[in-house]
C-alpha cells in the first residue's frame, strides 16, 4: 500500500514538473535532494531525448539538475545537522542507511562521491552528511562531480544518441549482447553492493 501510495506521489510530481521545462526540472531536483521521492532522472532522460541533438539543450538540461540538486542538498544537509540520526533511522532504509554508514568510514573522502553516484536517495546522502556534520566543501564538491556525471551520463548519451538507441530496442540481437554485457557488469557490482550491508553487519 505504501509502495502504491509512493508511486503515485512520484508520478504526480513529474506530470506536474513535466508541464514547466527547465524550470520543473530546477523544482524536482532540489526539492528531492530534501524531502520528495521523485528522481530528477524521470525528467532529463525524456528531455533529453526530446532535445533533438542539441548541445546546448543537453547541456542545461545537465546544468540544470546538477545545479539545482546540489542547492537542494544543503537543505537536506541542514535537515540532517539539526534532526540528527533520529531523522535517518526513521525515514531511510535501513539497508540503505548501513549502506551508508560504510561507505563514509571506508572510503572517505571518495565515499562522498560514491555515495552520490549510486542507488541510494540523495536526500538520504544529504541528511547523512549533515547528521555527521561532514565538511561542507566537500559535500558540495562530491555532489557536483557526483550528480554532474550521473546527469550528464544520462543526458548526452540519449540526448545525443537517443533514436539510434530506440531503434536498437527494435533488435533481438541488441537484447542478447546487451543482457551479456549488463550481466556481467552487474554481477560483481551486486556482490559488492550486497556485501556492503555483511561487511557493515560484522563491524557492528
């Protein structure tokens, strides 16, 4: 029930977001770097998509959610710095959260930007990094590199390749190749993942 309640919440805002341009996608990305669970990502694939190519359409749609995001992310880092770890163990998977916790006391500085590239929401790596009362230079900076070149990764190579990427949906042999290769690349990076949460357990 959540789960639907969730979903539903997440497709209102972007068919709400979906109606302003850039200006939608400056909203959603920095409000989900605080408190919203909808994903800036469900707005710069389909714009950039629908960008026909443009560098310069790409590159603000980029500039834009990056921008944007990481604006958003000092209000969550502030969240973070005054609820504390109360806030995180009440809204943050707790999986997720564990996630966390290891990837900042093994990487370092490095886990910054780990953390900003991958699966976990970014408001939960913004009230992370406040409730640790991390250096906020460096989180500014993890987040830029972070969500610049998740966003950027997104943007240029559909907004630039994206028919050429549809038409090759339409090849059987695309999906063969393709699930190969995806495969083998999401193994190992799964094993790590998961074992993230053995590792974190035995250090506990």
């Amino acid at each position: 029930m959540r789960y639907i309640m969730i979903e539903g919440l997440v497709n209102s805002i972007i068919d709400w977001a979906d109606n302003f341009g850039l200006v939608g996608l400056a909203v959603v990305s920095m409000t989900e770097a605080i408190i919203q669970p909808a994903p800036p990502d469900l707005l710069v694939i389909p714009m950039a998509i629908s960008s026909n190519g443009s560098l310069s359409g790409i590159t603000a749609i980029v500039l834009v959610a990056t921008i944007f995001s990481v604006i958003g992310s000092l209000g969550g880092y502030a969240i973070g710095m005054y609820a504390g770890r109360p806030l995180l163990e009440k809204f943050v998977n707790a999986k997720n959260l564990s996630r966390l916790d290891y990837i900042f006391k093994k990487y370092g500085s490095i886990g910054i930007f780990i953390a900003a590239v991958s699966p976990i929401p970014y408001k939960a790596f913004a009230w992370a990094a406040g409730s640790s009362k991390m250096n906020l230079r460096l989180f500014i900076a993890a987040g830029i590199l972070g969500r610049g070149l998740r966003f950027g990764l997104e943007g240029f190579i559909l907004g630039l390749w994206g028919n050429e990427f549809l038409k090759l949906l339409e090849n059987p042999f695309f999906w063969l190749f393709g699930g190969i290769i995806l495969t083998c690349l999401f193994i190992p990076l799964n094993n790590w993942w998961e074992s993230i949460i053995i590792t974190s357990n035995k250090d506990v």
